[in-house]
C-alpha cells in the first residue's frame, strides 16, 4: 500500500526556519534507510505558506488567496510518499523519525483504482496507465 505521510507545519516552519546540520544529518541518515528498505518512494521539505497560494472553487469562480495562511498547525512543512505492507508498517518506521519538539506528522494511505469501484471504468484506468508510464518517464 502507499502511504502519503504528511508533515505537520511548526512555528519554526511557517518562519522559514531551516533545520540546523545534525538534524538535517539525521534526517539524511533515516532517508537512507528508508530508500534501502524500498519504503521511500519521494520526499520533500516545503517552503511556509508566505510563499504559497489557495485557491477556491465555486462553480466556475475561481477565488486565489495568497499566503501566509491561519491555522499553523493544519499547514504542512514536508512530506513523503512510502510503499508499505501496512499502516502498522508505516507507524513503525514513523517512529524512528529524527523528530522531537512537539513535531505532528499524519499517515494517510493513497487511493488505488480498486478504491473507485465501476466508476473507474476500464477506459479511464487505461489513461490513468498512461499517464503514470509518462509521469514516470519524467522522473
């Protein structure tokens, strides 16, 4: 199963803090071991929402908000995208993350084309297959 595993925003992150040398260290150290166990599909830290754009959709209005945004501890700082054999799999390489100081991260699994029933009727599985084969190829 894939795991988008979703790194909560801090005060620090929304101030644009950049983590010090031994964090950024052991957070090279634990994305090593999760490359070579084949968990580690993609990663990334983000910029704070300053830098950052909602939009809204209300038929067809399109409304665009510039950051920063409110609600520090609903924006995201980073994420990963982890292969799996389970949610179980995912909390326990969760947990050896080189995180402290009050740190929230979310493990949310990915959707699969089982999880749309009929509605994904063959051909529209085919274009997702396709466009995944050049998205890959981009890669």
């Amino acid at each position: 199963m894939k795991v988008m595993v979703l790194v909560k925003a801090s005060e620090d992150s929304e101030a644009g803090a950049m983590p010090d040398t031994a964090l950024l260290e052991a957070m090279g150290r634990y994305n090593e071991a999760l490359v070579g166990a084949g968990i580690m599909l993609a990663g990334e830290g983000l910029h704070p929402s300053s830098e950052g754009r909602r939009v809204r959709f209300d038929g067809t209005t399109r409304a665009v908000t510039q950051g920063p945004f409110p609600q520090t501890g609903e924006l995201l700082a980073g994420f990963w995208l982890w292969q799996v054999r389970s949610m179980e799999e995912a909390v326990e390489w969760l947990k050896r993350a080189p995180f402290d100081g009050g740190v929230e991260v979310e493990l949310r699994p990915v959707l699969q084309a089982e999880d749309f029933g009929q509605a994904l009727t063959p051909e529209l599985r085919a274009q997702e297959d396709q466009l995944r084969e050049r998205t890959a190829g981009r890669a």
